[in-house]
C-alpha cells in the first residue's frame, strides 16, 4: 500500500475513537486525566466529550472521589445501553450467536449445531435465523443494534469480505459471507477470522484491555492466533496474520494440510490428540487407567474431553499425550515471543476447557527461561477471561472494535 496523507476531518474521527478508548478502558475518568492520556488539549477534549455525551454514547457519572486541588472533577464512562452489537460464530460444527451491550457484555446468546456438508446458503440461513432469535431473547429492536460481526474460519479476503477455501470445509470457495450476510439480517457486517475476532474481544472486554502488545492463541478446532502491536490489531499482507497453528515444530513431522510437515496444528489439535490416543491404546500395553478402561470397554468413548479429564486425574497415557502437546506449544510459543515481542500471551477457546491450566503452566515456566529478552522482562501468559466463548463474543466486539476503537491505518488511506 502506498503511503499517503491525511486531512482534519480523518485527525478528527481518530481523536474521537482515541478519547473513546481511554474512556471504555477505565472504569471512570475525568477530562483532565483524558488529556493528561492521550496529550489532546483539554479544549479538544471538551468538545470531543459534549459530542459522546450528545450522542448519548457516553455519560456523566458523578465527581471523582480522588483528591486534586481546584474544583471536583467529573467522571465519564460509557453507556452500556448506548446500542448493541450481535456476534455470530461459525465453527464448521456448531454456530454460536450474543447480543452484547458497549462494554462488551453479554445479554443473551444462542446455540445450534451445524449440520453435515452443509451449503454457504443454508449456513447463512441459519445465521439470519439465530440472530433474530438471539434479539428476540435480549428484547433489542434491531434499530438499536450498530452491526453483526461474523467470526469465520479462515483464511478470510478482508476487502472482499470472502471465506477462502477453510481447511475444514472443504467445499467452500470464495463465498462471499459479507454479503450474503448482511442481505439475510439487514444490518451492517463485518467479518474476520475467529482467532483474530477473540483477539479483539481480548482487547475489548477481556485480559487485554489497556495491553499495548499481545499475541493470542486460540484453540478451536484448529489452532490459530490473533496479534495487537502497539494497541494495533496486526493483520499482516494478506489480512491473515497470526497463524500460529502452522508453526513447524517437529521438522520431520505429519504431513499437515497447509503443504507443510510437523505443524503445531497438525500435533495437538483435538483430532490429533485423540487419533493419538487411539493409535496407543490400539497397540496394547497401556495397563489400566481412565483411558485404557474407557477404550476396552467402547473406543469411541476415548474422545478429546475424556482425554483432558483422565490428565487432570493423573491417567499416565492422557498425562505423557498433553504434557507433550504442552512442550511443542510452548517451543511455538517463545518462537513467537522472540519474533515479535509481545508483553502477554493469551490462551482461549472452546477446546483448552480441561487443559487450559495445564497450558499456561508449561507455558509460564518456558518464558521465564526461554525467550532471549528474558532478562529484562518476563512475558505474562494468562487464560482468557472470555471462556469458551471468546470467539463469540470476538466478533460482536467486531463492531465495536470498527466503529470506536483507534486505528492508524484509517489516518492512511484514502
């Protein structure tokens, strides 16, 4: 992309979604402390704060009760009820859909399973279905909703608005889900790829709010990432940045279906942990045990939940299958941290449910030793705050994110 100007009218709207931000980020703030922030004038500050208070996007909440000399300074915070945004996650397996109120909290959510070889058409379908369902229940009108945010599997075409080819539908090509989207609910849609939309409801309403450099793994069905530098969400050539599942961790590894060989993915999704399982436990030699029980007695009982359950209670096949998976993450991981710097890696997604806590620790001892900047700071790992439903609740701060958070490159563009 070639570098270009600005003008005041785009210095405007980013000064704007700057004193926004600081705002959503603190739990009540004065004028003088959002000048003191952002280094706006506090004349600017003035105008740009009667403007959100206008628009009813953020209010007036009594004085502060820290102590300044001069007169008592007033609190701002944002409206919660100031609109809504919905979030629709599509896992090739299960659709997920939220209201969510400015701060990013949720009012109601729905769920329903995804049928087999499902089409583009019947997908979006069901989107439109489970988002007037998912209004109805959070009594919103939908005049109150600011747009629909999709998180998608990807690789995602951000101009287009496209899912390109998913590893895990197969018969998807080019659909153009923006569209077909934003015709079947009427509202405005944006789209990205689940990992990056969990990074951002990190960024907006999880452990990383206020976090100028973070990198997110998010465990689905696959493995994938989302990355903020410099309070940024980066997105890289292609708008598909942050593929952390597809880091090479084992040279000589199994083919993966990206082209490559011994992909994180490849080795500790879901599926290849329990094929693992299987493949152990079908060799013999595995003597008691929650898993060898569970595959004597039915082997499609061994699957990936009873896999993370039977670690926690110490079961030694389920112990040696994670705490190896936990090794190749955390080599994935300092690999990331020396590349790109980050102060905090967040792990989320519906699939860390019995092994998250497992992760972090392997993970909390390796960037305490591994990493090469090490000496001067630790990086922080933490589980995200978001749950199971990060992804989710990622693409309805889509919208939020679009529309009021600070981004440089709007100051880029023509």
């Amino acid at each position: 992309m070639r570098q270009v100007g600005t003008n005041l009218p785009k210095i405007g709207t980013y000064n704007r979604a700057v004193v926004l931000d600081v705002i959503q980020l603190n739990d009540g703030i004065s004028r003088v402390e959002i000048a003191e922030r952002t280094g706006l004038t506090p004349q600017s500050v003035s105008g740009i704060t009667r403007r959100l208070i206008d628009e009813g996007i953020v209010w007036e909440d009594g004085l502060s009760r820290v102590l300044t000399t001069g007169k008592p300074r007033t609190v701002l915070r944002v409206n919660p009820d100031a609109g809504y945004a919905v979030g629709l996650h599509f896992d090739p397996v299960e659709l997920v859909s939220v209201v969510v109120d400015m701060l990013g909290r949720p009012v109601a959510m729905q769920r329903r399973a995804v049928p087999a070889d499902v089409t583009p058409a019947q997908v979006v379908g069901l989107m439109g279905d489970l988002t007037s369902e998912v209004l109805r229940l959070a009594a919103v009108p939908r005049e109150r909703v600011r747009g629909v945010g999709l998180a998608a599997p990807g690789p995602i075409d951000q101009d287009l608005g496209m899912v390109v080819s998913p590893p895990q539908l197969s018969t998807w090509r080019r659909v153009p889900i923006e569209r077909m989207l934003q015709e079947a609910v009427d509202l405005p849609v944006t789209v990205d790829n689940d990992a990056t939309a969990a990074a951002i409801g990190e960024r907006w309403s999880g452990v990383g709010r206020g976090v100028a450099n973070f990198a997110y793994f998010f465990f689905g069905t696959g493995i994938g990432g989302g990355l903020f530098l410099s309070h940024q969400v980066h997105r890289g050539g292609s708008g598909n940045a942050g593929e952390f599942g597809h880091l090479t961790v084992v040279p000589d590894g199994p083919d993966c279906y990206c082209g490559n060989r011994g992909c994180l993915e490849r080795l500790i999704s879901p599926s290849a942990i329990v094929a693992e399982a299987h493949r152990r436990l079908a060799g013999g030699g595995q003597l008691g045990g929650v898993l060898a029980d569970a595959y004597a007695d039915e082997p499609a009982r061994v699957d990936y939940a009873l896999v993370g359950k039977a670690a926690t209670a110490g079961d030694p096949l389920a112990t040696e299958l994670i705490t190896r998976a936990a090794e190749w993450l955390s080599c994935a991981v300092v690999n990331v941290v020396n590349t790109v710097d980050v102060d905090l890696v967040v792990l989320g997604g519906h699939t860390l449910t019995h092994v998250g806590e497992w992760y972090r620790a392997a993970l909390a001892e390796a960037l305490a030793n591994r990493p090469i900047a090490r000496r001067i700071r630790v990086v922080d790992v933490a589980l995200s705050s978001l749950g199971a439903d990060a992804a989710v609740l990622g693409a309805a701060s889509l919208v939020l994110h679009a529309a009021y958070s600070p981004r440089v490159t709007a100051l880029l563009t023509q």
